[in-house]
C-alpha cells in the first residue's frame, strides 16, 4: 500500500501571488467601429493604457507581469504558462484561467481550434511529454489522469458523464479537495485525452446554444491530476493538479440586458467569479486578510490550488473596440491594482474622435448601471 505524503506542505505558511497576464485580440469590428479606432493598446511587454472615460485627454496606464498584444501567437501565450508544469510532476498544484468579458477571447486562447490549438492541448501534451522523458530513471512511476466539469449557478456537472447532477466538493484530513463521484480517467498519451475532451466540450456547447448562453455564464473546468509511486519501499506517493479553466464572462450581466433577471439573480449567476475576484485580490494584496475560498464553488474546488504553494496565472483577455470600454475597464482594474493617470491624449495620432465614442460608452454606462 503506497504511504501519503501531504503534498501541501508549507500551503498555510507562504502565500503565492497570481501571475497575472493581458492578452488583447486583434480588432473585429465593423467599419464603424474601425473609424473610433482602438480604445486600448499595448505599450511594451508589460503595460498598457486605456482612454480614460472621465477624460479624454487622459489615459489609464496599467502595469502587469506580462502584456500579449494582439499579434501573439499562441504558442507564446503558452509560454507563460509552459514554467508551471514541470512542478505538476512533483506533488504541487497549478492553476491556470481565462478572464474577461464575453467575446474577448477566453476560449480562443484556453482552447483554441484544430489549427491553432490554445493552451489546453498544448499543455497536456507537454505534460506526458515530461512524464514520458522521465522514463525509468528516477525511480518513480507515474500516471495522468483526467476530469472534465463545469460550474454553472453554483452547480458542478461532470462533463465526461453528462447524466450526473450537482456534485459536492469535500476536503480530506490533509486539506486537499476533492469531489467525490467525479468521473476521472487515466490518459497515457496526448491521443487519449483528446478522444475524451473533443466530444464532452461539444456536449457543452450543443447545451449552451438551448440554454441561452449558457457557455458565457459557465466555468468549464479540466483538471489534469499526475499521481507519482515511488517503486521502491515506502512507496510514496504524491499527487499535483493542474487546473486549466475558460471562465463565465466577466462582463456585468446588469448592464448587457440579461432581461427578466433580477439584480439580485444577476449577481448569483456569478457568484464564483465574484468570489475569484475576491481570493486573487487577497493573495496578491499581500495582507493578513481572510481568503475567502468557502464563499463559492469554484474558489473553493480551487483552495488547495491557487495560492499557498500552488503556482497560478491568471490570462485577462480582453478586446479593443469601444464597445467592449467599460468591460475592458473592469476587467483590468480587476487584474491590476497598479494604475496611473497620465495627463496626456491618448493617441491622438489612431484614434480619429476620441471625444465621441467615449461619449457614446458612457452614456451606455449610465444607462445600464455601474460595472463591477
Ligand atoms: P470568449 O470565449 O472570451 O467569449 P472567444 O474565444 O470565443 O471569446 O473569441 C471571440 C472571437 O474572437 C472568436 O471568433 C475567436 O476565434 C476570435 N478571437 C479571439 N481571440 C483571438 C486572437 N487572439 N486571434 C484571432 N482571433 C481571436
Ligand atoms: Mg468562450
């Protein structure tokens, strides 16, 4: 019988930061849009403005750990994430998710497509790639397994057996978490996991078109577990998780005219993004303050990966037209707490009349209630 190591060694005691990463899409808009020109751009690798609404002879200059313009590619997304996944072969935890409003590009850059594939393909095959380079050297076997869900009103649903209703998330005596019921399958290659995602993400999508957006409102959630045995006597073993996550949009459902729901049923449908906002800012703040992982389902599930010892990164996705403005907005105050007013115009040179769109976005704002 293989003897537990409690992998969270230390998790109580230090606290890591959430790396926090932009990534801005290319411009889609019509032409209309194409004359009000950009609301947001890229500096240099690490910062970026934005029109300030106030004002327009202002900008907002945001600084972050990396800023990914519209021409990266996806394979140098990936690249800040490839760092983490070594560690998934050691016991540790990891975490990576999309966020930003609906549109932005959370599931081009988490998924992908067959000839851009994202950041979930490439690193499950990066990490058999590491299990299979480990070989037989070290003296530990290993194995990778699989789980697939989503979080959708503060419901978890397998998506690898589709039947299953509301499953609960408990914690074992070494604090880790676990969902009992969960279906979990062991994958040996890279072929193996995509027979299983391919089909349960198309579930997820043929539900999404009869249940009214049903994929902005939802997590979806892969869980990639590596279990290493060591051959020898006592048989350790030790356990990581990699969670890769395309979450709900972020964009305040209040003002995107999701009638017939309340304000306050609005604010249930993303209690778990709500809550995320929370626990990220409390990591990164630094302070003594309470994480609140108990508050929703999906921080919760988290608790034993993001923060304490566990290595996360956190993808903005956000998009450059004007429509997107207070979205965007949000979404970047939400990512970064470091922003500066700078007393210039902001591109006077691309942006043809920047006076008028932003007129035009406030007066939506103000129609349709404050963003989060
Ligand atoms: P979200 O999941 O955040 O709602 P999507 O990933 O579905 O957004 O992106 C919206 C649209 O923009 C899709 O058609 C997608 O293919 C396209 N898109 C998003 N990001 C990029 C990008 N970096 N390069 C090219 N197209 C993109
Ligand atoms: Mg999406």
């Amino acid at each position: 019988m293989p003897q537990r190591v409690a992998v969270s060694d230390g998790a109580n005691k230090k606290t890591s930061r959430v790396r926090v990463a932009v990534r801005l899409r290319p411009f889609m808009g019509d032409q209309d849009e194409k004359d009000e020109g950009p609301c947001v751009k890229g500096l240099d690798s690490q910062n970026l403005e934005i029109i300030n609404w106030r004002n327009a002879t202002e900008t907002v200059k945001y600084h972050f750990d990396a800023f990914h313009g519209e021409q990266t590619t996806q394979q140098e997304v990936f690249l800040s994430v490839k760092p983490i996944l070594p560690h998934i072969l050691s016991g540790q935890n990891a975490c990576v998710f999309a966020y930003g409003p609906t549109g932005a590009g959370k599931t081009h850059t988490m998924m992908g497509s067959a000839e851009q594939p994202g950041v979930i393909p490439r690193a499950v095959r990066e990490v058999c790639k590491l299990v299979k380079a480990k070989g037989d050297g070290e003296g530990w076997d290993y194995s990778i397994g699989m789980s697939y869900l989503e979080i959708y009103n503060e419901k978890v649903r397998d998506l690898l057996s589709p039947s299953s209703l509301d499953l609960p998330i408990r914690e074992d005596k070494d604090k880790n978490i676990l969902i009992p019921g969960l279906t979990h399958t062991t994958i040996s290659c890279f072929s193996d996991f995509d027979k299983q995602f391919v089909p349960a993400s198309l579930n997820r999508t043929t539900a999404s078109t009869k249940m009214n957006q049903h994929s902005s409102r939802s997590h979806a959630v892969l869980l990639i577990k590596v279990v290493r045995t060591q051959r020898a006597p006592p048989h350790r073993q030790q356990t990581g998780k990699l969670y890769l996550i395309d979450l709900a949009g972020s964009e305040d459902n209040r003002r995107t005219g999701n009638q017939g729901i309340r304000l306050k049923e609005s604010g249930a449908i993303n209690l778990s993004l709500f809550t995320l906002n929370k626990v990220v800012d409390s990591l990164n703040s630094g302070t003594a303050v309470r994480v609140p992982y108990r508050d929703s389902k999906l921080t919760r599930m988290l608790q034993d990966s993001l923060g304490g010892s566990a290595h996360s990164v956190m993808i903005t996705n956000i998009a450059p037209e004007y429509k997107y403005y207070f979205d965007t907005f949000s979404a970047l105050n939400f990512a970064s707490k470091s922003k500066l007013i700078v007393n210039k115009p902001f591109t006077c040179e691309t942006v043809a009349v920047p006076v008028l769109p932003v007129k035009r976005a406030k007066e939506d704002h103000e129609a349709g209630g404050s963003g989060t």
